[in-house]
C-alpha cells in the first residue's frame, strides 16, 4: 500500500485537537489491554442518544393545520457523543461514520480526510474485534456502514459551499449547479414552467465562482485534495482487508472529483496551473501561494495567456481529473451544447469498477443509452 503522506496524518491529528479537544491518536487507543475494542454500545442508550441528536425534521414537507417548531440536529452533540463513545467505550465504525457525518454538518470537506484517516485506521489496528463484530464470516453490518457513508452524505456534501464571494444571503454549493445546469438545460430544449427547479441560475452561479477570491479556490482544490487520498487510503485498506468484496467508496470520491474539477476550472481560468491530483504531494502553501498571486496579476481574473498544459499525463486519475476540467470548460462556453455533459457521464463512468458500470449500462438501462437520460432530462411520453 502506498504510504500516506505525513503531513495528512498531521492535519488529522489538528483537526481532531481543534474540533474536539481529542487528537486522532487518542481517538484509536484501545479501550483496555484485555479488551482493546471495548464492548459494543448498540444496546446502552449510546445509539439511541445519538441518533435522537441526530434526528431533524424536514422543512420542505408541509405542516399542516399543527404549527411546531422544526426540530434540528445537534451536530455538536453527536460529535461529542460519538468521540467519547470511541475512546472510552468501544471501537466501533458506525460511532466513526457517524462523527464524519456531524463533523462535515459542522466543519465542511475539512472533515472528509480527518475522518477518513480515523475510520483507515480503526480498521487497520482492530480489524478482528472492531465493532461492529464479523459474525461468522458475515460482513454485512460493516459493509452497510461503508455503504451508508459512500451513498447517504452525497445529499450533504452537495449543500456544501463551493463559492465564498461574500455576496448575497448565502454562497452556493454543488446542488445549486446541478439545479442550474438542468434548468439551463430544459431551457436550452424549449420546455419551461413545471419542469424547472426554482433556485439559482447558470450566470448567477458562475459570478459568485468568479467573484470568489483566487486563494479561497486555492484552499478549496487543496481540501479536495486531501480528502480525496484520505478516501483512498481507506479503499485501499479496504481492498487489502475484505479483498474482492470490500464496499466501493466510488461514489463519495466520485462527486468529491466532479467539485475539485469546476475549482480546478475556475484557477485555470486565472492562470493557475494544477497539476495535482488526489496523490500530489505539493504542499498546499504551494498551491495557495500560486493562487495569491494570480489573484492579484489578474485583476479581473482573465490572465495573460492562461496556463499550458502541466505536462504529460501521469496517470489514470489525472487524465479522468483533464477531462472534468475539460468538461466543465466547455459547458461555462456552451452550456446549450450536450457534449460537455457527456464527458462528465463518461468520467463518472471511469471512477465506476467492473460491476457497478455493468450494472449502470446494461442491467439498468439495458444495454439501451438514452441522451435524454444521459443528460438528466426526463423523456416526455409521445
């Protein structure tokens, strides 16, 4: 396994000092030398406590004629909950999937590599013992968990801000270009009305991406960055523990890559040349450093003559990384055009393995490929 740079592993170490006031490696000592990963806590009111904390009503969904106050998570008392749990109760993943939960409500994808590294590294040192147990050779409880965490904080990540333009009520995240782009979409085919998703616009998106300051990105693509080799360290461990079946973190990674991708395209835009990818050991001051001063030589953000290429390609992962890069270039240019929705369709067929892009091409949709579909347009009945 290829070793993880220590600087990540430093950065865990901070952020759990910081946000909790428990460094990461307090976080992993075993519970007691007889018993290193504790007992299980699914049945001591630990669960149950942390589940009412992280318990919120749905505020889209009408109330009716009986008027109440919504209820909202209490991230910080998960937080809480769940690292105590961890460190003085029991070695459990579901107590680790569920602080990364309320440390990404809290903290935002500061919180993927820290809690990636956390969850690497409970699987790491208590394989045999770590909660939940492996019953017989069965692994579907720990299974669930990874699945639960590659499919179920996609809602959440993609709320996340991706523009800090310090403009408006509130900065926009990836949902918000997603619901721009669709709508842009449906425009772009003559249908309007029902179809659209009121929100916010392609042209409005992209002036708060443009008005967002050049080091800020800087920042962003480096978080990226490392949140997504916290993501593949733990695949990786995962591969070596479980082997042919371990869950797939594709889709967490996936979507993390589309975001790094329309950042990545906004510093090209300014002159700012990113040859990184999730594997790069360019130190981040590096990379923000680069930002600042396009930042202030481009005054509106148009430099010179851009930035050429960095290079040959190194790897798989960089070319995919190009071709998002690519994609959502041409999509600022030509957002009517479906060619640039379908490199990023094929990108996120790349990140896919053997089995889901099976599944996703001919199980689901028969071997039949529909543009529509392949666009995010819904296909009107004749």
């Amino acid at each position: 396994m290829e070793p993880m740079r220590p600087e990540l592993l430093q950065q865990a170490q901070q952020f759990f000092q910081r946000r909790l006031g428990i460094p990461l490696e307090e976080l992993l000592l075993p519970i007691d030398s007889e018993r290193p990963s504790g007992k299980s806590v699914r049945g001591n009111g630990v669960y149950t406590a942390i589940r009412e904390a992280r318990r919120e009503d749905d505020a889209s969904l009408p109330l009716g004629a009986w008027a109440y106050e919504l209820k909202q998570a209490d991230w910080d008392k998960v937080s809480d909950l769940a690292a105590h749990a961890l460190v003085s109760k029991s070695k459990d993943l579901q107590l680790a999937a569920w602080l990364l939960e309320a440390q990404i409500a809290i903290a935002g994808f500061e919180a993927i590599p820290a809690g990636m590294l956390l969850m690497q590294s409970l699987c790491e040192r208590y394989w045999d013992t770590l909660y939940p147990r492996i019953d017989e050779g069965d692994q579907e409880y720990r299974a669930n968990i990874l699945r639960w965490v590659n499919e179920k904080l996609l809602p959440q990540i993609r709320l996340l801000p991706i523009s800090s333009s310090g403009r408006g009520s509130r900065e926009y995240g990836w949902a918000d270009y997603e619901q721009a782009k669709r709508n842009e979409q449906i425009r772009a085919k003559g249908r309007h009305g029902q179809h659209e998703i009121e929100g916010v616009t392609v042209q409005e998106f992209q002036a708060a991406m443009s008005a967002t300051p050049t080091e800020a990105h800087g920042a962003q693509y480096r978080l990226l960055v490392d949140a997504l080799e916290g993501i593949e360290a733990l695949a990786a461990s995962l591969d070596r523990l479980w082997g042919e079946e371990a869950p797939s973190l594709n889709g967490l990674a996936g979507l993390l890559e589309q975001i790094q991708a329309l950042t990545a395209g906004e510093l090209y835009k300014r002159g700012v040349r990113l040859g990184a990818t999730r594997r790069d050991e360019k130190p981040a001051a590096d990379i923000i450093s680069a930002a600042a001063g396009a930042e202030s030589g481009s005054g509106d953000g148009g430099g010179g003559g851009g930035a050429a290429p960095g290079g040959p390609l190194r790897n798989r992962a960089e070319a995919y990384q190009q071709l998002a890069v690519i994609a959502d270039y041409l999509a600022s240019l030509e957002p009517h055009s479906p060619v640039p929705y379908l490199v990023m369709r094929a990108v996120e067929w790349g990140n896919m393995n053997t089995a889901e892009l099976y599944h996703e091409l001919f199980l689901k949709s028969g071997g039949q490929l529909n543009v529509f579909e392949l666009l995010g347009l819904e296909t009107e009945q004749k």
